[in-house]
C-alpha cells in the first residue's frame, strides 16, 4: 500500500510518499519547498497572505502526486497551531488537495518526530549506538521544538517549547551576519527555556535530533552515509559548535554558498544552530545522532498502526 502526507511547516512545505508491504517500509519520494508560511507570525498572530500563497502553491503542487497514493494525508504544525486565521487557510488547502487538513497538537508532532526518529534507527541497526535506558528525539523546527524522551520503543514523555528558527531569528537577529550581542541573547533565550523545563522533560540519554537546521547540519558536515537507504548520522558535539561559529560570522548572501545549506534555509541556519548546540549542551553530550526520518513517516507510522 502506497502512503502520501504533505506537511506544512513553519518554514518549509514537504511531501513524503512511502510503501507499506508486509509492515516493511520504504521511502519511494521525498521533496521540499521552502515557503515560510510563519513568516511574521510571531508578532501579528496572523498568517501574511503573501506567505499563505507561497505555501499552497506548494501544496497544489504536491497534491498532484499525494492524490495518487492509497492514503493521503495534509498535516499541520507549529505556525498553524499559532495563527489566527488557519480556518481560513485549511478551508483553502482542503480545496486544493482534495483531503481534510490535520493540525497536529505539539504532543502529536513529538510522538510522530519520536516514531520517525526510532524507525530509521532500528532499520540502520544505530539502536547498538544507545548506550543509555532513555534517548531524546528532539524536532527542531521553523516556530517550536518539540521534545520526546523515553524508551527507544515508546515515548514516555513530551514537550514543546517556542524556540524555532524562523522566530528566533525574527526576533533576535537585526543584522546580517548577527552581532554578537543578538547571538547572546539568541543563545540565553534557548538555554532559558531549556533550563525552564523540571527534570523530567530535560533533553537526557542518547540525544538524537530531526528536522530541518538538524538533517542540514549533518549534509554540510558530510555526516550521512551516502550508500544508506535511510540517513542516521553520528555527530560530535565540537563540530555542531564549529558549524554555528562559521555560519554566524557571515552574511546570508555567502551562507547560501555553502555546500549542502539551501538557499531557503540560509537565513534561518544561526537560529537553528543555536538551538540545537543548546540542546546539546543541555543534554550533556558528546556525540549526538541526527536521522532525516521525522514527523512525516513518523505520521504515516502512527496511522498505519491504527
């Protein structure tokens, strides 16, 4: 049985086409757009019509494929859990796609992001690279991080907080590259919100990260084996650190440049980079596990098992 879910992200539109034989998957086609739907979201509460346009664009596009599947899905996360007017916007993509648009709540989100995270682990055969009883699958995204932490097996429990890349930067980065002040403020705002957490909900165990600022870290660092059917990587702590000092220290116009950082994205990057070199240092770790199976096939996980 052939699956399709397009999500619509805070920065980035995506489809995902996945088989399902035998409960054995594979991941026949994935794509991106990066469309910015929470663009300014933070400040107005609103989606901007500009963005709205961009990001349907996307959806009609992917819908052409989506439609062809058994199943079809069109989920929702952090922009359009914040907006005011996302009635409007999923009347619209419901148009489109021809399928109810779902916005997942922020507990959904982490569970999806936890099944994603563990399936690619368990197929790769990195479950051996746990050493610890817990792990952490942490979803960095454009407007929220949403934290999962428990068995490899089964997430016993979930967060989210309002540090994401789109926003942070909106936020905090008033020049290009950011001074060293915002940067500052950048990284204290994270590690705040981080810190905020009681005991439980701490990033803690083996630390493995999804989502976008993450997957892309792990192609600039060349992390990924190229050969794998699906992407788990082993990345040290320093060379997170690394990445965020280059990243930070120049322009978007030269970030864009850089090998294996989207254009789309090359705004956003320092953000992102402080949230997750935060997550790191919160969790105390050396070395972290990034995968590019996240909340789409995590979704599909999830209902295919009913």
């Amino acid at each position: 049985m052939r699956y399709a879910v397009i999500g619509i992200g805070t920065n980035s539109c995506r489809l995902l086409i996945a088989t399902r034989e035998s409960d054995q998957w594979k991941i026949e086609h994935h794509d991106i757009r990066g469309t910015r739907l929470g663009q300014d979201v933070r400040s107005s509460g609103r989606l901007e019509p500009a963005a709205i346009e961009r990001t349907l664009e996307a959806v009609r596009e992917f819908a052409s494929l989506g439609r062809q599947a058994d199943k079809f899905f069109v989920i929702g996360t952090c922009a359009l859990r914040d907006a005011s007017n996302t009635a409007d916007f999923a009347r619209r993509a419901r148009e489109i796609a021809g399928t109810e648009l779902r916005v997942l709540t922020a507990d959904e989100e982490a569970r999806a992001s936890f099944a994603g995270a563990s399936w690619a682990l368990q197929i790769q055969g990195a479950a051996g690279l746990i050493r610890t009883p817990k792990i952490c699958v942490a979803d960095v995204g454009g407007g929220s991080t949403e934290l999962a932490i428990g068995s490899p097996e089964n997430p016993e429990r979930v967060t989210s907080l309002p540090i994401g890349a789109v926003g942070l930067t909106e936020r905090f980065f008033k020049h290009d590259p950011p001074t060293t002040e915002e940067l500052s403020g950048c990284k204290t705002a994270v590690r705040l919100a981080l810190e905020a957490l009681d005991a439980d909900t701490r990033p803690q165990g083996t630390l493995v990260l999804v989502g976008g600022t993450a997957d892309t870290a792990a192609r600039m660092l060349n992390a990924y084996d190229a050969a794998a059917l699906v992407h788990v990587a082993r990345v040290r702590a320093e060379d997170l650190q690394d990445l965020l000092r280059l990243t930070s220290s120049v322009t978007t116009a030269k970030r864009k440049l850089l090998r294996g950082l989207p254009e789309s994205r090359a705004d956003i990057f320092p953000a992102g980079m402080t949230v997750i070199n935060e997550l790191v240092r919160q969790a105390g770790a050396r070395e972290i596990l990034i995968t590019e199976s996240d909340v789409l096939l995590g979704y599909l996980l999830l209902q295919a098992r009913g």
